[in-house]
C-alpha cells in the first residue's frame, strides 16, 4: 500500500499536518487538496489549539499538479469545468485555512512557489528556514499567477505581490521577512522545533481569545476574500484555456523551453 498523501500527528493540542507527497514536490494535487480540506474540516470543530502544516521531503509545495492540468485538456468543454473544479477546490481549502478558529503555521523548507506560496500565505503565520524561496512564477510558463496573489497580497505589499507574479522572480527567505510574508526564521536542523515552540506558545493562551481574534483580524483585514477568489479562479481558467498557456506547461513538463510565436 502505498503512505498516505497527507499524514496527520497529534501531540497534545497541536496537530501536525504534513504534506505527503515528496516525489511531486508535495503539489497541490485534487487528492492533496480533497485530504487537506477533509482534515480542516474536521480539525475546526475540535478542540485542538494549534495547526502546524509542514511538507515531507526537501520542499514545502511546488504549487498545482501540472501533469494532472494538462491531463484535463481532453475537450475544451471539459477541460474548462476541470479546471474551474480545480480552482474552486483549491480557493475553498484556502479559505478554510483562513476560517479555522485556530491559528495556523506553516513550516517551510526549499520552495514554496504558486499555489505552494499561496498555501503559505494563507496560514496566519509561517516559520521558515534561511534558505527557503517564495513565488508566485507561473508566467514563467504562461500561466499568471491570479489566485496566489489573492493570498500574497494579503500578507506583503501588492505592488510587490504583482511585481513577482509579473516577473516570475524568487525572493528568499529574509526578504519575505522583510515584507511580512514570514514571521521566524531558523536553520533547516531546527525548522520543526521552532515551528513547535511556537505553536506551544499559543497552545498556552486562552483558545476563545485567540479564536475570536483571529476572526475579527482576518474580518477588517481580509474583506472581500471569497469574491476575490471567485475573480481570480475564473481568470486562472481562462489563462488555462489559451494554446500558448497549453505549450508552455507542456515545455515545462518536457524541459524544454517554449515554442511561443
């Protein structure tokens, strides 16, 4: 049998959620997706305090599961509704995270890029190690980045949220402190330790404080967020549907570079 795609581990009050998938940079799979929203659901009724997600392997997320993009292109109609079941899917998990009475970390190694950096920006805190690298470099491959953005620039200041999403750059891990995108940053030896130490930190506050205010911080500061979402996934579809967005994914896969006129 093969390990789960998504492995859950309680200690105490806090619970891990580690993606499972190493072998495909832990992408943002339909399945990944479906085991995460699963989980959170399940979790925001309960009474566990704090939410770590962590990521198996030497990256936190690489995003969306391209192979399985590409594998929607059977029809234009289908292909279409695919996708826009994808974003939906993927725009819902995104909110639970931001819903979730209890606060979340994320803890991040290698690259979180994409959907990966959206997952990252959706968490109400990420630790992360020094090397880590944040990006939102679809259009490196035709595919803006929409609905990270939404996330992004939620956390850092949007004119540089759009520059890397128009530019396809990296920034790494201090710069994204420097902008608000992480909040502690440590050595990849320590990085599930200090994840841990604050996570036990919270774990010792008053649950309904932290509950109620995380809901009223993510009210003043995040309105609009589901219309957003529902803008920025049907752009992610129609991007999808255009032939040079279809060359480039299938350059990436094949790397190579694209044969855009």
């Amino acid at each position: 049998m093969s390990d789960p795609i998504l492995l859950r581990d309680d200690l105490g009050p806090i619970t891990t959620l580690t993606l499972n998938a190493p072998h495909s940079l832990n992408a943002l799979s339909t399945p990944m997706l479906l085991a995460l929203s699963a989980e959170l659901q399940q979790i925001a009724t309960s009474t566990q305090r704090v939410v770590i997600l962590a990521a198996a392997g030497k990256n936190f997320c690489a995003g969306h599961d391209l192979k399985e993009i590409q594998g929607y292109r059977t029809a234009p109609d289908q292909g279409r509704a695919a996708f826009a079941a994808l974003f939906a899917l993927c725009s819902q998990v995104m909110q639970q995270i931001t819903a979730l009475p209890q606060p979340v970390i994320a803890e991040v190694q290698g690259i979180a890029t994409a959907a990966g950096c959206q997952l990252a920006a959706s968490c109400d805190m990420v630790v992360s190690t020094d090397s880590a690298r944040f990006g939102v470099n679809g259009v490196n491959i035709g595919l803006f980045c929409s609905t990270p953005l939404v996330a992004l620039s939620r956390k850092i200041p949007a004119p540089m949220a759009f520059y890397l999403a128009a530019t396809g750059e990296f920034m790494g891990a201090h710069r994204a402190n420097e902008l608000g995108l992480v909040t502690q940053i440590t050595s990849p030896g320590n990085l599930h330790g200090k994840a841990l130490a604050l996570a036990q930190t919270l774990a010792g506050k008053l649950p309904s404080a932290l509950a109620l205010g995380k809901r009223g911080f993510t009210a003043h500061n995040a309105a609009d967020l589901a219309a957003a979402y529902i803008t920025a996934s049907a752009t992610m579809v129609e991007n999808l549907m255009q032939p040079d967005t279809d060359e480039g994914i299938t350059a990436f896969l094949g790397k190579r570079p694209p044969n855009w006129a």
